[in-house]
C-alpha cells in the first residue's frame, strides 16, 4: 500500500502540469491534411494550425510533410524506425529500471507477499500501458478514445492471445498443468465485473470525479480480498506442513498454490565441445552487437536513474545521476508547464540545481567506492523509482504524440491505433515473459504467468484508467468528464468478456486443465475481433 499511495503521488508530482493544461484542450485535429494539395501547402498548413502542433517534443508532422517532402517513403520508414526504438526504451526502461527499484521498495518496506503480487508485480509489467494511457487521456486531444482503446486492446491481447498460446504450447509439450480453481475464478470474475463497470461508464457517457475515485479504489477491494485467501492458503500450508517432515522442500508461490509434484524440469542436452564454441562466439558477437545498439540509449538513463544494485554498483554514475535527476524533473516540469513565467523556470532550475548538487556531494562523500550503500536504502530506492517514472513518462509521452501522427499520415483513426499498434506493442512485454516463464518455470511458472494474464489486464483497466479518469476529472472539476463517443469500445468490452467466459466455461469442465481447446478458442475470439476492426477499418463494414 506504501508503494501505492508513492505511485500515485508520483504521478500527481509529475503529470499535474499536463493534466491542468490541457482542461481547454485544443479540439481542432490535423486530419484537413490531406485536403491540401501540394506538397508546399501541406508543410504550411502543418506549420499554421494549431491542432497540428506535436503533445510531445518532436514535430513528427513537420519532418514528415516538410524535411521529407519529396522523400516521404524514407520519412515513414524513419518514423517506423524511431517507433521501434520508442517501444523499445519503454519497455527496458520498465524491466531495467523500474521493476527493480519496484522490487527493492517493497522488501526494503516489507510488504507482504499478497499485497506485493496484486499491486507491485501487475505496476511492473503493466506500467507501460498505464503511462501510455494517463499521457494518452492528458495530453491529446483524441486521448480518451486512444486511452481507452489502447488498455482494452491490450486487455483482450492479453487474455486471448497470451491464454491461447500458452495452452497450445503446453498441451503440445504434453505437459500437465493444473490451475488453482479459486485463484482462477476470483480474478476472472472480478475483471468481468469490472467490466461491467466500465461499460456502464461508457454508455452513460461522462463520469465524475468522485465516481471515478470510487472506480480506482475498487483495486483495494480486491487487494483485500486476495490478501484474505493468501492469509487463509497460509494457514492450511502451515497445517499442512506440521503433518509432513520439515526437512521436505516445499513452498508455496506468490499468486497460486501449486502442487510441487506437477513441478516439470528441462531436460538437459549434451552439446560437443566444438559446437559450444562456435555458439559461445556467435552468443558473443550478437551480444557484443546489441550492446554498442543500446549505449545510446541507455546511458542517458543511467546518467539520471540512481542505481545501488551490486550488479550495476559504480559509484561515479551515482553521484552524477544524483546531481543531474533534480535537474531533468526540473526540465520536464518546465517544458510541460506551458503558462510559467521565465522568473518561474529561473527558480525551478535554481532549486533543482541546488538540491543536485547536495545530493551529489553527498552521495560522493558518504558512499564506498567499492560497495554499494547500506544505509538510507528507502530514499535511494525511491528516487530511483521516481526518476524511472520520469523516463516512463517522457518516453511513453512521445510515443503516444508519435502514433498519433503516424495515425494522421495514414488516416487510421485513433481507435484502431489503440487496438492495434499502442496496444500489440505494450503487451508484447507480456507475450514474451509468460510464455517463457510457463514453459521454463514448471508447473508453478504456469500457473503465476497465467494469474499475471487476467491481473494484470485488472490493474492496467483499474489503475490506468482510473487513474486517467481521475486526473481528467480533477482537472474539469466541478465538471464531468464526457466519455468520447466510440461504439467500438462497447464491441471491444464484449468480445473481451466473452474471451473471459469462454476460460470461465471450459477450464472447469476440464479440471482446470490447459488444452487445445482453451487456446484454439482464445485465438478464435481475437481474431474475430481484429478481422471486424480492421474491415470497418479499411471500409469494407458499414459503422
């Protein structure tokens, strides 16, 4: 809960500037573009209208429309390029920098494992759809409708497509995996109902600041209510264990009760010498290649993120990212902030500049430059976190302001970007890392890769848009907020719940057994759902 109550202050810190400024957003798009002719015309319409003006720091349209003009295959091909690399930042950012400043926070403030597993780990792999969907609701005119879309396109991904391949490699490994019935049932259940709240909202078509604090604060109830079952699976455990040997190696999971004997190793294989060379040098010339590709981009953020891990201890990094971190909050504030004075700024860059450099003189005066430090563990842990909060949000600012040009030039609308795009690309994260971890990590690797499939989408729906919600309503208080008017997010809602009860139906008739079945149905379900978007897409539906 302390992390929590940290991320949400976190946020209200850093995004007040966006959410507060963007109450009279500007609601003239750049979609007449296409109407202009020439190529001279496009660049000065993109030049003249206000609604053509990028929410992040790049001016995508102008490079487009005006430095490549008469190039504009290589323009597209540059800005696809810079989307790769955007995503790519974001993500790592998310697993090298964040997760682990998530992960200290909580064992250096004790949290206990239940309330860690439903608020820290879905905040780890979830935080890129939350940050996109803050920024998104915050930040741009069409944000709601991109918002929005992007959290239920990546919800349904998530719960069909990640679902179904995990079963389909199961079943085709022929491993035997059972699920935890009441765990199962619970997070279902409760992401239906959220659901159900949530298309409620819609149809309605506006909410209100308090009703929207009352939808984030529903994420409590189920942390209390898992933190109930947790105590309640301990107390059986424990019974459990004071019939058995102790010396018996048993444990039991963060999500899920497993039983150990359903625990599946990787068979090991013997590999000559000669072909272990020759993969060793090919592992290190690949490696050596992402490595030179990644310095670019990863040393500004070590410059800025504070890090005290052993593996990554050095202590001249640490002194420089304590005395610049001050400074780069400083400077997004300032460039977010569109109405302070020039005297305002002045003393925002004085403070920040001063508060850095005691920080640094500090941290070279009182660290080891062999060890990392032992003491303040809180405050280093926390300034770490803040700062990749910082990254997360720039990156996943310019992001968004990239797709949503991306979406100009093509003339796909905001929706279908959300779906596809902003969508594929936040949760690919969760393809990779759950499969991997149900088919490495055993029986019990399954079944928490599989909670993480269906809590995860709850906190990116909860939190992100709760969160989004709120900061859209605060800024409109006494005002609602008015729901952009999309039918689509009704149809998306309803093929996402149906993906839910067809996991609801099947898996207890089954035993909680993963099949083809699952999986093959899963799969089914989304690419119904993408084939209807992209035909109304492409114009081949009617609205």
């Amino acid at each position: 809960m302390a992390i929590s109550s940290v991320f949400k202050l976190t946020l209200f810190l850093i995004i007040t500037s966006t959410a507060t400024s963007t109450g009279d957003t500007i609601t003239t798009t750049c979609t007449a573009i296409h109407e202009q002719i020439s190529t001279i015309s496009k660049c000065n319409y993109i030049k003249t209208n206000p609604g053509c003006d990028p929410n992040g720091y790049i001016n995508y349209l102008q490079i487009f429309y005006c430095n490549f003009s008469q190039f504009p295959q290589l323009g597209f091909i540059l800005l696809l390029l810079w989307l790769v690399v955007l995503f790519y930042i974001l993500s790592n950012t998310a697993s090298e920098y964040f997760c682990p400043a998530v992960e200290h926070l909580s064992k250096t403030l004790n949290l206990s494992p239940a309330i860690a597993g439903t608020t820290l780990l879905p905040l780890g792999n979830g935080s890129p759809d939350v940050f996109s969907s803050i920024i998104a609701f915050t930040g741009t005119s069409d944000g709601g409708e991109i918002g929005l879309n992007s959290i239920l396109g990546g919800g349904i991904f998530v719960s069909t497509v990640v679902v179904g391949v995990i079963s389909i490699l199961i079943t085709y490994h022929r491993k035997v995996v059972i699920l935890d019935r009441p765990n199962f049932i619970r997070d279902v259940v409760f992401l239906l109902l959220t659901l159900s709240n949530l298309l409620a909202i819609i149809i309605i078509g506006k909410i209100t600041l308090w009703a929207s604090l009352l939808f984030v604060s529903t994420y409590i109830i189920y942390i209390l209510l898992v933190s109930y079952m947790h105590f309640n699976t301990m107390k059986k455990q424990k019974t459990i264990l004071n019939a058995v040997d102790k010396d018996q190696d048993t444990r039991v999971p963060l999500l899920c009760s497993v039983d150990e004997e359903n625990v599946l190793h990787a068979t090991e294989r013997h590999v000559p010498c000669e072909e272990q060379a020759v993969s060793n040098m090919q592992k290190s010339y690949i490696g050596t290649f992402f490595y030179v590709i990644n310095v670019p981009f990863d040393f500004p953020r070590r410059l800025t993120i504070p890090m005290i891990t052993k593996e990554r201890w050095s202590k001249p990094l640490l002194v420089i990212s304590a005395t610049l971190a001050p400074l780069m909050v400083a400077l997004i504030w300032n460039t977010q902030e569109e109405i302070l004075g020039s005297n305002s700024c002045m003393v925002i860059y004085f403070v920040a500049g001063l508060t850095g450099i005691v920080l640094g003189t500090c941290t070279f005066a009182f660290t080891s430059s062999r060890n990392p430090p032992e003491k303040c563990l809180v405050l280093w842990y926390a300034l770490g976190f803040l700062m990749s909060v910082t990254w997360t949000y720039i990156t996943a600012d310019e992001l968004v302001s990239l797709l949503e040009c991306l979406g100009n030039i093509i003339g796909i609308s905001p929706s279908v970007i959300g779906l596809t795009i902003l969508a594929w690309g936040n949760s690919i994260g969760d393809l990779t890392a759950n499969v991997a971890m149900a088919m490495y990590g055993g029986a019990d690797g399954t079944q928490i890769a599989m909670s993480g499939c269906y809590a995860g989408p709850l906190f990116n729906v909860l939190i992100g848009l709760g969160l989004s919600f709120v900061l859209v309503t605060r800024s409109n208080y006494p005002a609602s907020y008015l729901i952009p008017e999309d039918p689509d997010m009704c149809e998306t809602i309803g093929f996402l719940m149906i993906g839910l009860l067809w996991a609801l139906a099947i898996l207890p008739k089954r035993e909680m057994r993963l099949d083809y079945t699952l999986g093959g149905g899963l799969l089914v379900i989304y690419l119904c759902f993408l084939s209807i978007k992209m035909a109304r897409a492409l114009g081949l539906l009617g609205v």
